[in-house]
C-alpha cells in the first residue's frame, strides 16, 4: 500500500505532513516536559491533557492524574478540577470522592459555579468523608491567600494534618498485623473426673 501512495504526489505530501505533525507533536510533548519538570504549572497542565487525549503521546491516565495533580499544586484551577474529577472517577488514580469533594470545595469558593454542582452531588451520594485536619487545611489554605495572618495557623492545621495521617497509617499496620497474625492453639480445659475404682 505504501509503494502505491509513493507513486502519487499527493500521497507524499500527505506522508509528509503527517511525519512532520508527529515529529512536531513529539518535540513540543519533550518541550512541555521540560518545562513542566520546573514546576511551570501550565506546562504540567498541558502535558496532563496530552497524556488524557493521547495528542503528541501514547494515552495514559495515570501520567495524567500525575500532571494534573502537579498542576494543582501549583495553583492551576484548570488542572485542579480535572484532578478532582479523576479522583471522583477514579481515572488514573484511585477513586477518593473526599479528597475530590476538598479540591471542589476550594474551586467553588475560588468562584468556579461547575465546582459547586460536583460538590453537592458529591453529598448527596454520601460519598464523602473528610477528616477535621483535611477541612482545617482548605479552609486555612484559603484564609492565608486572603491574608497573611493565617499562615501560622495553615502550618500548624498542615503538621495536625499530617500527624492524623500517621496515626491513621500505623493503626491500619495494626490491624493488618492482627488479622495476619498466628492464632494459638488452645486445648479444651480438661475436665476431672472422680477416679473410679472397680470392685471385683
């Protein structure tokens, strides 16, 4: 088939430009790359929705999920909701609706009126269990972006945070340890009985 599209010019043509749209698609994906590696936030965007569609690079949800979390991290609204919805969905990344809910909630306050429909669906369905520490981290995130003054409080509600999710893990350890640890064989208590003396 390939012989015979040489033969026609258009067909070149065609091969060509669709080689060059590849090699052009390849080259700006590694441009991206190194930019979003420097924590440029929409680079990071961008390169999680290439890696979504699989425009420039081969589909993967998971590499997505990762640039958009990175994205979010770095305060990019665009990427935060598409991290939230991954969490909500579960695409590349394990489905967690609370920490959804949480990214949602800072979107919706922050203004985006699509956020709050996500989080009143997200209650709804009772979905959503968030702890103390992870509420106190939004909300204090959100009041020292507003003023300086909370930043102390965000700091501490981030090591309470923290210290919650530790002691969260090692619990979790000590139930795994129990529930995979040996059980001890026990006897049935022995019971007496009179010793009983046969007469002839």
């Amino acid at each position: 088939m390939l012989k015979s599209l040489a033969t026609h010019p258009r067909s070149m043509l065609l091969l060509l430009v669709l080689f060059c749209l590849s090699y052009s698609a390849l080259a700006s994906t590694e441009a991206l790359e190194k930019q979003a590696l420097l924590n440029n936030a929409d680079a990071q965007y961008q390169l999680g929705l290439a890696y979504e569609t699989g425009e420039g690079v081969k589909r993967d949800l998971t590499k997505a999920a990762h640039w958009y979390q990175q994205a979010s991290e770095n305060e990019h609204p665009a990427a935060t909701f598409n991290y939230a919805q991954a969490l909500e969905f579960g695409r590349g990344v394990q489905a967690n609706p609370s920490k959804a809910a949480l990214l949602y909630t800072k979107l919706a306050v922050q203004g985006d009126v699509s956020a709050l429909g996500k989080v009143a669906k997200l209650y709804q369905q009772a979905a959503v269990d968030i702890p103390n520490e992870d509420q106190a981290v939004l909300w204090y995130s959100l009041a020292k972006d507003a003023s300086p003054s909370y930043q102390e409080a965000y700091d501490a509600a981030l090591q309470a945070q923290f210290n919650a999710q530790q002691l969260r893990q090692i619990e979790a350890l000590k139930q795994q340890e129990q529930a995979n640890a040996p059980q001890a064989f026990t006897h049935p208590p022995l019971r007496s009985r009179p010793l009983q003396i046969g007469v002839g």
